[in-house]
C-alpha cells in the first residue's frame, strides 16, 4: 500500500511539472528540465536585438566558446543552466560553474558571461575560483553582475574587468562560477549554452540545494554538452 501511495504521488508531482511546463510554453514562458538544473525558453519566443560583441582589441583569448562569426548566434538564445537562490520560484538554489585550463601562463583582466534574468532579483554573483579535485573550489576574485539581459535576447554578455589582472597558470584547471547570495535570494536565472561546439562535452560543475536535489548543497561533477557560453581574457 505504501509502494503504491508513493508511486500515486510521484506521477501527480510529475503531472504537476508537465502541466505547469506546458502551461509555460503557451505563453511563451520558461521551460525547466526534471529536476530543474536547465531551463529553456520557446524559439519563438525569444528576441534578437543583435547586441554587440564587446572589442578583444588588447586581449588575449585564454578560453573562449562565445561565437564571433555572426551576430545573432554568439551563443544559444534558448537553453542555459539554471542558476537561482532558494526563494526564487522553484524553491531550489541552484548554483553552476565552468572548468577552463590555460595552454600558457596568462593573465586574466575580463571575464564574459552569457547569463540572463528571468525573474527576481536582477542579480548574480560570478566568480573565478581554484580548482578543487575537479570542482569548484575557493575564490580568487568575485564580482557582482547587476541588470542583466533579459534570457532569451540574444546576445548580449555580461562583462566583468579586473584591471590588477589575476595570473593563471599553464595547465592548470580553474573555473568561473555563477551563484547566489542572501541578497539575491529570489533571483531566478540562466546560463546560456554555447553554439560553437555542439558534439564535444566538457568538465561543467552543479550545486544543488532543495528538496529535488540528489547531491543536497555540494558541487558535483556534469559532463555538459553544449558547455556553458563564456569567455576568459586577458595577457
């Protein structure tokens, strides 16, 4: 009898999440995956303002998956990970980050993140971290990245600077993480997927705290393909 409730609960949970998720697409509204680790917005719905790529004059491109051969596909419109606090409208706090490994010893002065808003507090926390047995580990440097672009109006970036410059090392992992804060508990976000490389995965990281969550609050190794849209530079 017990096997039998819980099993009528979970397909209601599961008609429940199909039925809000197709209520959303009606009306044009953001799409989330079981679980909700990624959301996705109707094709149809999305808006292409052509936003300009900003200028690499001066800079080196250290990592970089955001296309520059056209202006209105410098990355997905329409798919992103989540990242939101935990009293944004799913109730879950999800925080996603990105692995990059210099080919050479740099210098990083900017970072660029294709990250939209959906709801609440217009805000995220973007940080460049060590690497930590293949996660995310402390920060180096953080910024917060206020007024976002609205997800799914392609393609704008969110450009942060560190003019001091924070040295990397040649074949040394590091990633860019977004999350959130006590200040932008509510906020509701997405990280755009790149278009530059469909086919090949790469070393993405998610954390995950609520009740859906397998891995409750500690980062977890994703194999992600497309990768999150981002872009490392410097000297």
């Amino acid at each position: 009898m017990k096997g039998l409730l819980k099993g009528a609960i979970l397909c209601l949970a599961i008609q429940i999440i199909v039925s809000l998720n197709a209520a959303a697409a009606d009306q044009g509204g953001p799409i989330l995956s079981q679980g909700g680790r990624i959301t996705l917005i109707p094709r149809t719905s999305a808006q292409h303002p052509v936003a300009k790529v900003p200028s690499d004059a001066g800079l080196v491109k250290i990592y970089d998956n955001i296309g520059s051969a056209y202006p209105k596909g410098t990355y997905w419109c329409c798919e992103g990970a989540t990242v939101s606090g935990p009293n944004s409208p799913g109730g879950v706090e999800w925080w996603n980050g990105t692995s990059f490994t210099p080919r050479a010893d740099h210098t990083v002065t900017q970072i660029r993140v294709a990250i939209g808003y959906l709801s609440g507090t217009n805000e995220v926390i973007l940080s460049l971290t060590n690497d930590a047995n293949g996660l995310p580990g402390t920060p180096i440097r953080t910024w917060v990245a206020k007024s976002l672009p609205n997800f799914g109006t392609c393609c704008a970036v969110v450009v942060k600077t560190y003019q001091a410059g924070i040295p990397v090392t040649k074949g040394t992992r590091y990633w860019i993480t977004a999350t959130t804060n006590a200040n932008d508990a509510d906020a509701s976000l997405a990280w755009n997927v790149n278009d530059t490389d469909q086919m090949d995965s790469h070393l993405s990281a998610a954390r995950c705290e609520g009740s859906v969550c397998r891995n409750n609050g500690k980062w977890e190794a994703v194999q992600q393909s497309p990768a999150l849209a981002v872009a490392v530079l410097g000297q």
